[in-house]
C-alpha cells in the first residue's frame, strides 16, 4: 500500500508524535510501534508500518514501488 520510502516517513513522523508527548514510560531512543493500515472499501490492501529500527532490510513491493509519485 505504500513504498518503502513513504513507510520511513511516516514511522518517522509517528515516532515524532509519541516523542512529542513527553510521556514518562517511554523509552530512552527509538519507540518501537505497530501501525497497521487497512483500506476500508477493499479488504485485500493493506499496511503495517513498524518503527524503522525493527526493519533493517524491507520487503519491497513493485506495485507499492510504482505508486510512489514522489520517488
């Protein structure tokens, strides 16, 4: 659902947010998270975006590759 650049940005982007809520539980360095993605009017598209540290070589996706305007 989207490439692997735009996962990158976005787990940064998220990372960011909880960073920005100077919760007190919250781990020195990175966070790690899950999000997951869903596409409400087809069940078959889908994205989970996990913190960048927990991927150190991603899967990437031709199609998810090809979407990606911004390359």
């Amino acid at each position: 659902m989207f490439s692997v650049r735009q996962k990158r940005e976005i787990a940064d982007a998220v990372q960011k947010i909880l960073r920005d809520t100077n919760h007190p539980e919250l781990p020195e360095g990175e966070i790690q998270f899950l999000l997951s993605v869903r596409c409400s009017t087809k069940g078959w598209m889908w994205a989970d975006i996990r913190n960048n540290g927990a991927v150190k070589s991603p899967d990437v996706n031709p199609w998810n590759e090809k979407q990606d305007a911004k390359k």
